[in-house]
C-alpha cells in the first residue's frame, strides 16, 4: 500500500471520525437543553416533593433534591460538551492537514 493510500484511507477514517463526533455533540446538546427545560419546569413546581423516574419506579424526592440532582447531570453534560468539542477540533486540524496533503500529491499527478 503506497503512502497516499495510507493517507487516502486515515483521511476517511477522520472523516467518519469527525460526522460521529459532531452527532454525539448534537445529541449532548438536545439533552441539555432538555435538561434545562426539566430545571425550569421544576422551578415552577408549586409542591415541595416531586415524583421522579428511577427505571420503571417513580420515586417521591424533595423539589430542592432533584433540582440540585439535575443541576449536577447538566454540569457533567456540559463538560462531556466541551470534551467533544475538543476532540472535534482535533480531527478536524488532523482532517484538514491531510486534505491539504493529498491535494498536493493530486497535483504532483497531474
């Protein structure tokens, strides 16, 4: 296998690489605003205990108990988030430097 197969082949992988992550990004991203809209929903709640999924069992916790609770899970979201983002960067740099590359042996070709 020549180099710029190689190359040809890393640049798909990094591609693939790339359409992942930014999915599992958009997903973070949905959950989080879901989560937010939860926090907000919890806010307005005019009862001090509230019901909360735990598998199939719905479990009475106090409101400042699962606010406190969601707040964490949204914190964590957002730093998974920013993780991905990163890692998004990164491929995307190693993406575009091989672009570049085999743009280059392209013309050397031609």
């Amino acid at each position: 296998m020549t180099v710029a197969q190689e190359d040809y082949i890393a640049f798909n992988q990094y591609n693939a690489q790339l359409g992942a992550l930014t999915q599992q990004k958009n997903q973070l991203k949905m959950i989080s605003e879901t989560m937010k809209n939860t926090i907000s929903e919890v806010e307005k709640s005019n009862t001090d205990e509230i019901y909360k999924n735990l598998g199939s069992v719905l479990i009475k916790a106090s409101k400042e108990k699962i606010k406190t609770d969601l707040e964490n899970e949204l914190e964590t979201i957002g730093i998974r988030i920013k993780t991905v983002e990163k890692q998004e960067e990164l491929v995307a740099k190693k993406l575009e430097g091989l672009k570049t590359k085999l743009d280059a042996e392209s013309k050397k070709k031609e």
